[in-house]
C-alpha cells in the first residue's frame, strides 16, 4: 500500500514518438524507495511487478540486468533512451536477452538508419504487443547518401503476431514487411530531408495490417524511393481495411496521399483526415480523391471555407455510425485545374445542411479573364451539384470577380440539386467582406439574401476584415476524441484537428 503512494501511476502513456514528453515508464521515486531503509529494499527487491517497467536512463549497464532479471517471470516493459550506433549492439542484446517477455518496448535514438533498425529490432517478438522508436528530425544536411531505395526489414526475426501499435518516427530508408495478423494502431512518421515510400510501398505495408484500426501518417513526400524488391506495377485490387476507424495524413504532400486512398477499399463509418497538406509546385496534377470512398457515401453535413485558391472542407454524417472527410491544405498548396474538385469528389446525395465561408479576396482585383479557370467556389458547386455532366449548369459569368461572391453558383447547385431529388435543407453562409485598395464590395449583404429563398432554413453573418475570427463553425469533438486513438500513445497538440479560417493566424503556425 506504501509503495502504490510513491510510486507513479501506470496510466496516461505518453511517448515522444509523437513529439510529447510526458512518458517515462519508471521514474526515480522506484530507486528512491530501496534506499528508505534495508527493510523496503528488500521488500522492493522481492516483489517483481515493481520493475515490470524500467527506465534504462537511471540505471547503469549491470545494475540494468539486475533489474531485467528481477521482474521475471511477468511481461516487461522497457525505456531505451538514445540509442546510437556505438550503444546498439549493447541495447539489442538486452532486449534479444528478454526477449521471451518483452511486452512494450520504447526507444528514442540518434538516428534510424536501415542498419540500426536491423540490428535493434533483431530480437524474437513473440510477445510483444507495442514498440515505439522516434529520433529528432535533421536539421540541415541530410546524412544519408539518396539512393532512391526503400529497403524491406522483415523485423522481430519474423515473429510479430502479437504486435499491436508501434510507432516510428521517422522511418528513414526502410519499411516493416511482416505480416502484422493483429496489428490495431500504427503511426509512421517520414523525415522530410529524406525520400519517403512510395505510395505503392506503403500500401504493401497496409496489406499486411488487416485488423488495423488508426492509422496516422507524418511528413509523407512526393519524392519517392523505391521498394528493393518491389514487383512490376500491375493493376492491384483495393487493400481492404475493413476495421479502420481513423486514417490521418499530416504535413504531407497531397499526391502521394491521394494515391493511397485510391488504392484503398474503406467502411463507411471512416474517418479520413487529410490536415496541413501540400500540392508541390514541380509536381504533375494529383489525382481526385475517389467518389467511391466509402465516409463520402454517409456525409449528411458539409462544411466548406474558401479563400483565393485555398478550400478547407469537412464532410461528416449525423448517425453514430457515420464516417467523415476532413481536407485542409498547407500555406504551400498550389491548385491546378485538375487538382480542383470535381465530379469525382462524390456526388453526397445524403446532403442536406450545407455550411459555407466565403472571402471576397478569393475572386482576385477583379480583372476577369476568359481562358482562366473559375473561382475555386464554383469547382466546387459542379462536384456539389449531383446531376450528370451533360445537365450541369453553366456558371454565370456576369459579375466581376472582385464583385463575385460566388452566390449565383451556389444558387445554380441549390436549383440542380432540388432538381434531381437531393435538396439542401438548411444553408449556413458566414462572409468576410475584405477591402482591396480601391475595390469595395457594396452588394455583399444584398448577394447573400438571395440565398434564402432556395433552402428551408437559412442563415448567414457577415465579417469584417477586423474581425475574421469571430464567426467560427464549430468542430465535432470526435475529429479529436476517436475511441482508442491514444490508447498506447499521446497525439501531439500540435497534430490534432483545428478549425479556423484559412487566413487565420493559427493556421499559418502549423507544425513544420
């Protein structure tokens, strides 16, 4: 009962490999209290579920065995910290030495090179349930020579049947191989100095995680190696993921991104976040996100802010049992005509609350040109409108941009969505009426009110540009609080959703 008052809790985990610092499986109060007096040491000393959880830091080499050997025979926990290519052959043999009842294993190093993972992670796994290995990102130069090439580590000599969540940040010129049967949490972090998978590799991977059910991605970039062994390209069925709940991409570029989830085959109660992404510029144009995601099938509300070339949309279901689709882009996106929404977005035939922020900035100084796309606004009225290309309204082009708040394409998609059997019922417009040197928008509340007479319940405000943060939509919790996400780790603030405007200040401190 004493020892349950000084010792720390085994609740709240809290690893560093999603950049927190919270965790530490044994601190020093366990070593404090065998120097009480001989009778706690020895009572500490013959009670093993004390050192189920040890924190190499705090002790030296043979004091560590010591220790190891002590918790026998009940599952272990171990905390190796900064580990590097002089201490890795020290680190593997303690953990290939207990082995047989290894439960969790965390460790923090210098840096994950292919060879270092090999040698570390050569140990039976046969027990263990989770594993979690981070290093700093690099600052500056690169130490790896880019060879384009992903290696294939078959890790844990093969035996990972019981591996529930590991977490590695960054995986850097290699990728697991294993077939994980009972694999439920995964987060795989890439360090942006150096080439990621490509999306064809991290597919592989995904075949073998059929339990999976969070998924986190980090800092996955366009510039692919390649996979070692990696088979001719051949048109390969969807991986199905039938229990996934959360699939999350941050700070990552959107091509690669997208092309995972066309090859993917998902529930429908899903939720997919794609958060702080980037379009490189030398980049060819990505391909859509695919209609036949299985979350758009469910969207009953959608959300959607615009400014200039930049949309920030999410899409969710009222049912309990409904997935979501959550898309907000990084100060670095460019957008291409292709890379706009289209038609292949989905056709949402469930929508019925639309809510929606408009910018006057997005339309430009107002110089209209014939040959250049139309607003962003408009793009994404088409994919709204459910109806079939040949019925597809033209947008009209009347007004000048810097006038245009996209109202008349809203109404357009109103009128062909009612059209077609799958009305809006209840609209929200908020509008940020924004000054342009000379250009003024007089007509802002005017263009707005001819919105009500085409849905069943209407409402808009208007924002000033002193006051942009003022009329904020309100986040769902279950964008931050999916059930289990953190039941082995702590997501970073830093990585959690966040609503705001796109020409919030918030949003331009995004994590690099």
């Amino acid at each position: 009962m004493v020892f349950q008052q000084v010792l720390p809790p085994h609740t709240a985990i809290s690893f560093p490999a999603i950049e927190s610092d919270g965790y530490r499986p044994i601190l020093r109060s366990l070593k404090v209290i065998t120097q009480v007096c001989r009778l706690w040491r020895d009572v500490a000393f013959g009670a093993p579920e004390l050192w189920t959880r040890i924190d190499a830091r705090h002790y030296p080499g043979d004091e560590l065995l010591s220790l190891v050997q002590r918790s026998s025979p009940l599952p272990l926990s171990l905390f190796l910290d900064n580990v590097y290519e002089d201490t890795v052959q020290t680190s593997s043999g303690l953990l290939r030495n207990s082995s047989s009842r290894l439960d969790r294993v965390d460790i923090t190093m210098k840096h994950t090179t292919p060879s270092v993972i090999e040698e570390l992670l050569s140990f039976d796994g046969s027990t263990l349930r989770c594993f979690t290995m981070s290093s700093p990102p690099f600052r500056g130069q690169s130490p790896f020579h880019r060879d384009s090439v992903t290696h294939a580590i078959p890790i844990l000599q093969g035996h990972a049947d019981t591996l529930e969540a590991p977490s590695i940040s960054p995986s850097i010129g290699w990728i697991p191989t294993n077939h994980f049967p009972n694999l439920t949490h995964l987060y795989i972090a890439f360090d942006i100095l150096v080439e990621s998978p490509s999306p064809h590799d991290v597919l592989s991977l995904l075949l073998n995680t059929p339990c999976l059910e969070i998924l986190h991605i980090h800092r996955l970039d366009d510039r692919e190696s390649r996979l070692t062994t990696e088979p001719s390209q051949s048109e390969a069925p969807p991986v199905e993921l039938a229990r996934l709940r959360s699939l999350v991409f941050t700070v990552s570029a959107y091509p690669p991104a997208a092309e995972i989830l066309q090859g993917l085959s998902l529930q429908p109660s899903a939720l997919i976040r794609l958060d702080n992404l980037f379009i490189p510029y030398n980049s060819l144009d990505p391909d859509p996100i695919p209609a036949e995601l299985g979350p758009l099938s469910t969207v009953t509300e959608l959300e959607f802010a615009v400014e200039q070339e930049m949309l920030f949309l999410v899409a969710q279901g009222t049912a309990e049992s409904s997935g979501g689709f959550w898309l907000k882009p990084s100060a670095r996106t460019r957008t291409t005509r292709s890379s706009r929404p289209s038609s292949d977005l989905g056709d949402f035939v469930h929508l019925s609350e639309l809510s929606v922020r408009l910018v006057g900035s997005q339309f430009g100084t107002g110089t209209d040109d014939s040959d250049a796309p139309p607003p962003l606004v408009h793009s994404l009225c088409v994919a709204l409108s459910c109806s079939p290309p040949q019925h597809q309204a033209v947008w009209p082009r009347n007004m000048s941009k810097a006038e245009d708040l996209g109202v008349p394409a809203i109404i357009a998609m109103l009128s062909t969505r009612a059209r077609f059997g799958h009305p809006i019922r209840r609209l929200v417009v908020q509008a940020v009426a924004i000054e342009f040197g000379l250009i003024r928008m007089p007509h802002l509340s005017e263009q707005l009110v001819a919105l009500a007479a085409h849905v069943e319940e209407y409402e808009d405000s208007e924002c000033v540009d002193a006051d942009v943060h003022a009329c904020p939509f309100e986040m769902r919790d279950v964008w931050n609080f999916v059930r289990g996400a953190e039941e082995y780790w702590a997501v970073d603030d830093k990585l959690r959703a966040r609503y705001g405007p796109l020409w919030g200040s918030d949003y331009a401190t995004a994590p690099p």
